[in-house]
C-alpha cells in the first residue's frame, strides 16, 4: 500500500506513554484472548469488556489527554496519514461530515464509553465520536487471529471504524440500537448488530476504492493489498472466532458476521466505491 507522501491530518491525540489509566493485573494471554472475543464476537462496549476482566484488574481514576497532531513515529504517522484520507474520501461524499478524533493509546484509556483496553482491539465510541487504537493489537492479530500484517490490513481496520463514525453522523447507528431495544429476542437484536457491522466493512472498501483519487495517488492500493485485506476479514468472522474460542459455531450469536460475509461485503465495497451499495439491511 502506497502511504508515506499522504497528507498528515494533525488529528491524532497521541496517549502512548501516559500509563493506562488504570493498571491490568494477571491473567495474561487468556485475558486477553478472552477480552478479544467479547469484542469480536459478541460486539462488546468496553464498559461490558471492562466487567469481563475485572478480576484481573485494579482501578484508579485517571482522566486522560494527550498530545494532539502528527505523532513522529511512523505506525503513529500511519495511522495519522490513513485516518485523514479516509476523512478526504468522506468529506466528499457527505456534505456534513466532521472529522472523529483518533486517540493512541498503551494497555487502557479513558473513553467516552467507559474504560477501553487494548484487549478490545480496536474501537469507535459514538460518545466522543473517537476512535481509539492500541498499536500493539496489530501483533495480536497476526499472531493470536491469524491476520495479515500487510499495510492495507491494518488500514482497512482503521476504516472499519471510521465507517462506524460515518455510521453515527448519518443517524444508522442510533437506528440500530432502537431497533435492538424493540427486538424480540437476542439472536434478532444480534442480527442488526450484524449489518452494522457488515455495513461498517463495506465503508472500508468504499474508502480503499476512492483513496487514490482522493489523494492524488499518494495514498493507493497496490497489486495484493485488497487480497491481504480480505484475509483479515476472514480471520474475524464471527465463525472463524467462535471456532478458535470454543471449538464450535454458534449462528445466533453473531454479531460482526462470518468471515464469508466479511469478505464480500468489504469487497463489494472497494468494487462499487458507492456507499449506497453497502445496504447490509434489506
């Protein structure tokens, strides 16, 4: 993936190195196996994910800020160059888009949507309309899920997030949650969680197919990337997950999609470049 000669947003609030916030305790690679599927597979808020692993930690009250801009090394400048190419492909196709705030952090921070850690991998809180990101869940990924470490990898879950915030400003999200509150049971409730998320994979495509023009070039798909991509998409089906975590597929449990739905939807994405392709609910 073509990135380095992309434009810096300056929109990044740099965290790393200020603690977490609040200190995780034992448990080691089961915590955060666990804590990964909680996110993954049942569609998590960190406040839940925080109960799930409070055993194993202890708390303190830390509010956090950090240094805003461009950080200097280059996974933060990564992450600073993807992040305002995705807000240049959006800004022209939504007339009121606002820009989200990205926040770096290590271990834990302070979330508009309570205490997120790194465990949770990556994740948006409508609250703060922010996205938040603990550089070491790339690792994980790859080693633990089984990942690709490609560039266009890791930004296509940045954008995944990024289409949570489109997600919010266009009012589905709270649509979402109306409907799940109305619904019947949890496996239908789960449902709707599905085509959010599925929908959220198709913004990421929408974005990967309008980058280079957005840009002018400068941040762009090579041969292989989308390929890497969707071998990302398939190591966080609900199904592939569910197998690793306990050996077994539970449909009605799904909330982010199997990793066939993933795929597809993240390459019909890429493929149209139009948003109003990513109708993930009819």
């Amino acid at each position: 993936m073509r990135w380095q000669g992309g434009r810096r947003g300056g929109n990044v609030e740099d965290r790393r190195g200020l603690g977490p916030g609040k200190a995780v305790g034992g448990g080691g690679l089961i915590v955060v196996v666990i804590a990964l599927v909680g996110y993954f597979v049942f569609g998590m808020e960190p406040k839940d994910v925080e109960r799930l692993i409070e055993s194993t930690s202890t708390q303190t009250s830390s509010p956090q800020s950090g240094e805003i801009g461009t950080p200097e090394d280059q996974a933060g400048q990564f992450v600073d160059v993807v992040g305002a190419n995705i807000n240049d492909v959006w800004s022209g196709m939504l007339p009121d888009y606002r820009e989200p705030t990205v926040v770096l952090y290590t271990q834990g921070t302070t979330t508009g949507c309570g205490y997120g850690q790194a465990a949770m991998g990556p994740f948006y809180c409508p609250n703060d309309q922010t996205v938040y990101l603990d550089l070491s869940f790339w690792q994980q990924m790859e080693d633990q899920l089984g990942a690709s470490g490609a560039d266009f990898a890791r930004a296509y879950v940045i954008a995944h997030e990024f289409g949570h915030h489109v997600q919010t400003l266009t009012g589905t999200s709270q649509q979402v949650r109306q409907a799940q509150q109305q619904a019947g049971s949890q496996a239908e409730a789960n449902k709707y969680s599905v085509a959010l998320e599925l929908q959220a994979d198709c913004y990421a495509g929408v974005w990967a197919a309008n980058a280079a023009k957005a840009s002018n070039g400068a941040v762009a798909l090579e041969p292989g990337d989308m390929r890497e991509g969707l071998k990302t998409a398939n190591a966080i089906g609900d199904d592939m997950l569910q197998k690793r975590s306990q050996g077994r597929v539970t449909p009605e449990a799904f909330t982010h999609g199997t990793a066939e739905q993933r795929m597809t939807w993240l390459n019909r994405g890429y493929e149209t470049g139009d948003p109003r392709q990513c109708d993930t609910f009819n």
